[in-house]
C-alpha cells in the first residue's frame, strides 16, 4: 500500500511517499524557519500564506522523488491536528481537494502520533541519503513525544491502543528551549542553537532546579525557564527590572556557552528521569523518542546512559515536522478504520492524542 502523506501543522510543508509504513521513497519538506527567524517564533499568518504558496509544488515534488503517479497512490493521509488553525487548513484543503479529484481514500491524522510513527520507517528507496533504524520498535512501546508545542509520555500497548502517562503543565520542553534561546540572544529555534552552544559549556555551570509535581509523568518547564532568566540577570549584576531583551549583549562567549549547557543538561535530565521512571514501571519491549527535540544530541545520549534497553533512534530529519510520519501513521490507521468523506475532514487545533478516533484510551 502507498500512501501520500502531508504535514502543515506549522511552520514546515511536507510531503513523502511511503509503501506499507515502513518504506520510505520519498520525503520532501519546504521550511519556514528563515522566514519566522526575523520575528522570532513563528507567525501564524504568516506561516499559513506560506503554505498557500508552496504546498502543491511539494506534493509535486515528493510524488516525483519517488517515481510514482496517482494511479501507484492507494490513500492519502494529511496532519488535521492539533497545530495553528491557518497551517493545518492549508494541508487538509490540499489533502480533501487531491482525495476527490483522484478518487483516493482519505485519513486524517494525529500530528504528535505521527512524531512517534516516523520510528517505524526502516527502509528506503536509493534516493534517500540518511540511515533508519534496523528495525520497528516492538509492543508494549513506551514514547517520549517532545516538540515545541509537546511534551509528554504515552504508553503504547499495540497500533491505536494507547494511554498517555503525563505531559506538559505549561511549557512544552521545545518551548522553553526557545525562551531560553531568546534570553541568551541565540538565534531562533532555540533548539538546535542552544545544541551548538552547549558543545562548548559547562552543563555544571550553573545549578537549575526541576519541577517537583505530584504526577511523576507530567512535565514543567515554566519554572526552568523563569530560573534561567533570574540566573543571567544575577551573573550580569542586575535586578528583575532590568529588560531581558537587553541581558544578551552582557553576556560574554563564556557565559553563554555556559548557561546554554546548563540549561540543556537540566531540561534534558527532566525527560530522562520521567522516561527512566516509566520504563521501570510499564517495563515495555521498546522504548522511542519522537519530535523536534528528539533531535537534540544530548538527550538521547542522556537517554542511552540512563536505560537499560538500547534504542534505535530515528534520524534527525525524520524528528522534525514531515510528511513521511503521516504517511506512515495513514498506513497504520488505515488497517483499522474507514478513511473519511473528503466532504467532513476537519481541522481540530487542540486535539489531544486521548480523542483521537482509532482505539486511543483515557
């Protein structure tokens, strides 16, 4: 079976080709990051427009990649949440107008279960340059889902059989990374510039505290956050009133480098204490990393020290936002329930992976 995946739920329009969920042939992403860098975080406007313009050329693009036309397609899938309303219409437009013009089955997909799907792609055509991992993770599997937007802990008993353990209370971990990015005057997303800082800092620079919630499998990172910011204003010499827009330029290499790295090590270390705690309860087959923050080098290292199980990491570009997950979650999800009428897709900005339609439980 293959499926035709795409991905708008934020600021990266994405499109992949994937044959029975598990080979990727082809994956194409348009990002915005240049774009949204000038303001900071991403814009929502903005980020829709762009969509508008591109979204067809990369669908165009991944179905050239992978050699294959409308009559090889077999469904489609499409991200309809959660995400920014403007961006996620874009995609499920496309998605609806393609269904019906080419008489395709249609499944609409949860974003962050697509994060966590991208780890069951192991094969790939020649074209695609980047290692998989040698295998699909096995059940019960334990996913650890961070992004900008999510940060949680979901225990998966099969395919759409699922419950989420914990998530965020405020922040999401990619979130703060971008706080934290913007105090520290490191370019935007914070994520991979705090990575690059941090190479060379000292992660036991500064001592930051961890939330202390009552839930084991729930996260915070207001706090975090707030204490880095308190931190830098202390190490420059001045009081809370000062502008924290203004506290980057007095800060030398040293400093920075230094509390990129200690903040890392502190945001990181949250994640794996939940994780570590999760597995010693749950004690599952396989335990994945999904999203953004996946990427993030540290923390898989954390993550490899702290577990007694080997993980086989999905690469770096099949962390960040794109249309193979989709693709690959459309198969999956298409093994288990009808796809809908092209006529009642919806977009659904806040769902949350407990409402999803295909065997989720509370």
């Amino acid at each position: 079976m293959i499926v035709l995946g795409i991905e708008s739920s934020c600021d990266e329009t994405a499109a992949a080709i994937v044959r029975d969920g598990r080979e990727l042939l082809s994956s194409v992403v348009q990002s915005q990051v240049d774009i949204h860098a000038e303001y900071g975080g991403v814009v929502p406007e903005v980020a829709a427009r762009s969509h508008i313009e591109v979204i067809n050329p990369v669908i165009r693009q991944a179905m050239q990649q992978a050699n294959v036309d409308w009559d090889d397609i077999d469904a489609i899938a499409v991200a309809n949440a959660p995400g920014l309303i403007g961006s996620l219409l874009v995609g499920c437009l496309a998605a609806a107008t393609l269904a019906k013009l080419h008489d395709k089955p249609l499944y609409p997909v949860h974003h962050v279960e697509g994060h966590i799907y991208a780890n069951f792609i192991t094969e790939k055509s020649d074209n695609i340059s980047y290692s998989l991992p040698k295998a699909a993770p096995q059940f019960p599997m334990l996913a650890l889902a961070v992004s900008g937007l999510h940060s949680q802990l979901v225990m998966f008993e099969d395919h759409g059989k699922y419950h989420l353990l914990g998530e965020t209370l405020d922040d999401a971990v990619g979130e703060a990374y971008d706080k934290v990015a913007k105090i520290l005057g490191l370019p935007y997303p914070g994520g991979p510039s705090i990575a690059k800082a941090a190479l060379t800092g000292d992660p036991n620079a500064y001592q930051f505290p961890r939330a202390r919630l009552q839930d084991p499998y729930s996260f915070s990172f207001s706090g975090l956050k707030t204490a880095v910011l308190r931190a830098v204003q202390r190490e420059v010499g001045v009081d809370h009133t000062f502008p924290s827009f203004e506290l980057a330029a007095r800060l030398d290499d040293v400093q920075q480098a230094n509390f990129a790295a200690s903040f890392q090590y502190t945001a990181n270390s949250t994640l794996v204490r939940a994780t570590l705690k999760a597995y010693e309860e749950f004690k599952p087959a396989s335990v994945v990393i999904a999203g953004g923050v996946a990427a993030n080098t540290d923390l898989r290292e954390q993550l490899s020290q702290a577990l007694p199980i080997t993980i086989d990491y999905a690469p770096i570009q099949l962390c960040t936002d794109n249309g193979a997950m989709i693709a690959t979650l459309g198969y999956y999800q298409a093994q288990v329930v009808a796809p809908t009428n092209p006529d009642d897709l919806e977009v659904k900005p806040t769902l949350s992976m407990n409402e999803t339609a295909w065997g989720a439980t509370t």
